[in-house]
C-alpha cells in the first residue's frame, strides 16, 4: 500500500546539519519511503553516492525505492543499520563516508497499516516487527514471556507507571484466549489502567514498550552509532533524529563521550585510559519548528542531534 504519505521529519535541519559534499559518500540508515533520501541524492553531483538501508522489505520494496533505484548513484539493502559497517565495508567505503543520517523510529506507513500491527487505533494481526521476517511478533512474545519480564519492558520502554497491573493483566486475559489483535490488546491495556493522563491514549506507553522491545530498536542503536562513527571519514557528519527520550539520552549520551574519549566525569582530570575523541558536536539539539508540527504531528517528539567526526 502506498497510498500513506510520509513527510521527512527536519528536512531542512538535516541537510543543513549533513552539510552534504557533492562528490560525497553519503548513507541514509533509515531510508523509509525516502523523503531525506530523495533531498540527499538531489544534492548530490555524478560522482557522489547515496547508499540506504531499511529492516523492513515495504521499504526496500516501495515505489519510492524503485524509483531511485534507477540512478546509478543510489543502492538501497534490507538490513538493520545495527550491520552498517559490514555494509560499508563490503563496498570498500570504511573511512570514506562523507554523512550518516539515522531517523529513528517507525514511518508513517508502518504506523498506519493495519496489517503491521504497530497501531492501537486500528484493528490488525498483533504484529509490530519491522523486518517481519526475523525475530518473535508481538503476539507471539505476549504468549509466553513472564509477566515480571513483561512488567520490566513496560517500565523500562514505555516509563509506564502502571506496568505491573498490565502485564498481570495481559497474562490473566491470554489465559482465556490467545491475544492476537492490536484492539484486543488496547482494550486490556486501557481496562487495566486506573486513570488517564491528559491527549494520550491508554495503550501509548505500552504499545512504544512493545515494539521497542521486540526490535531491539535501542541496541541497534547504541551498535549502530558506534559503527556509524567507525565509517566516517574524518570532517564527516553523523545526524540523529530521535523521537523519545530514552533514544535521545543514548545519543546524546554517546556524542558526550565520543568527544570526551570515554565515559567519565569533566569534573575530573582526563584518566589515562581515555581513548582519542573521535567526534565533536555541532551546534545544540534541534526541534522542528512549530509550523512543521502543525503540519506533520509524526514530528511532535523529534529532537535532532549533529556530530562531526575528527
Ligand atoms: N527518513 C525516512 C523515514 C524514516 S522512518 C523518510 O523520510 O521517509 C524510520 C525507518 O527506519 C522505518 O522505515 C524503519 O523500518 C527503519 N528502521 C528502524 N530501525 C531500523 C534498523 N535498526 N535498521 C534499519 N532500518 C530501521
């Protein structure tokens, strides 16, 4: 289905923050339906190259993806990012990538079919994996996993503070009948919840938890941004878009030891195990501004983070 529009989140932001060479080597981690990666290549001159990567085969496989796949300067591989550097090497590129962008999280076409299961405003198989081809679905995690194992995902991915009465009540219920669909699930989740905070609907916080949980979305990511700095090329940028806080610490936290050459305290003097900075931040974090929220709400929580490597 292509029908679901999907507008790149800080465009401008990220272009500017890539401050891209023509003639450069450029990977965009998250290619999605391609809104960064069309601005990117267009940006590009003959001898410049864009290599994407995305889990999931409707993004590898969508019309956008064809389109570019045209160019001869434009490849697109279905993998984790978490791989990259495998990626880069096999193409020879280690240390002579110009730009890295991540822009975490899930699009709008994942959010909004049914079919994927990542949604509790429509009813669909309990699905929520990206690359549907690997790894337990959400339906069939929910089966089995104990409910202490479940409360910790709970609290840990979605900072939901009633996790304990979710998931004995997610265990109560799957003792009835197996929990299949992604309303099925809402309607547990919400019945289980004492109140509700304010413009959010109940099953937020757990739905996030879940499918962070079930794509190991954060350890792909503090490996893929170790792999993406190991890549660049020196003066080369690495732009992060994140869309909750517990992305955005580990960025950030990254990008703090990465120009301090290690995890330690500046009130300190340097020990003598630290290692070589390897980046330097550019400018502070960055929000879109309040037009492009109006105008696209996937952008409400994104905070952009801009490096260069050194
Ligand atoms: N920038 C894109 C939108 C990206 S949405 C655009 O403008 O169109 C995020 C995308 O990242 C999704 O398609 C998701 O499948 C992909 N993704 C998330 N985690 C990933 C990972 N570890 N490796 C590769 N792709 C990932």
């Amino acid at each position: 289905m292509e029908q679901q529009k999907h507008l790149p989140v800080m465009l401008d932001e990220a272009l500017q923050g890539l401050e891209i060479q023509p003639e450069g080597i450029y990977l965009d981690c998250t290619f999605g339906r391609g809104g960064h990666s069309k601005a990117i290549l267009d940006r590009l001159c003959g001898d410049g190259k864009l290599l994407a990567i995305d889990k999931d085969s409707e993004a590898v496989n969508s019309s956008v993806a064809m389109t570019l796949g045209k160019d001869s300067r434009f490849e697109i591989v279905q993998e984790s990012y978490a791989c990259l550097q495998q990626i880069v090497d096999k193409r020879g590129w280690n240390g002579k990538v110009m730009g890295i962008l991540m822009d975490l999280g899930v699009s709008s076409p994942q959010l909004d079919s049914a079919g994927r299961g990542f949604s509790f405003l429509h009813s669909g198989p309990l699905d929520m994996r990206m690359d549907t081809h690997k790894g337990l679905s959400a339906a069939d995690w929910l089966a089995n996993v104990k409910a202490s194992e479940l409360t910790e995902v709970l609290k840990l991915y979605g900072e939901e503070r009633f996790a304990r009465r979710i998931s004995y009540a997610i265990v109560a219920e799957r003792e009835q009948a197996p929990i299949v669909n992604t309303r099925q699930l809402a309607d547990i989740i919400t019945d289980a919840i004492p109140f509700r905070e304010k413009h959010k609907h109940p099953a937020t916080r757990s739905f996030q938890a879940i499918r962070i949980y079930i794509n190991h979305e954060l350890d792909d990511l503090r490996v893929g941004l170790q792999q993406a700095v190991n890549v660049l090329k020196i003066g080369g940028r690495l732009v992060v878009i994140s869309f909750h806080s517990l992305e955005d610490r580990i960025v950030k936290r990254f990008f703090r030891d990465e120009q301090r050459g290690g995890d330690f305290s500046k009130y300190l003097p340097i020990p003598t195990e630290a290692s070589e900075p390897r980046l330097t931040k550019i400018g502070k974090a960055i929000q879109p501004s309040t037009m492009e929220v109006e105008n696209n709400p996937r952008a409400r929580s994104s905070i952009m983070r801009v490096a260069e490597r050194i």
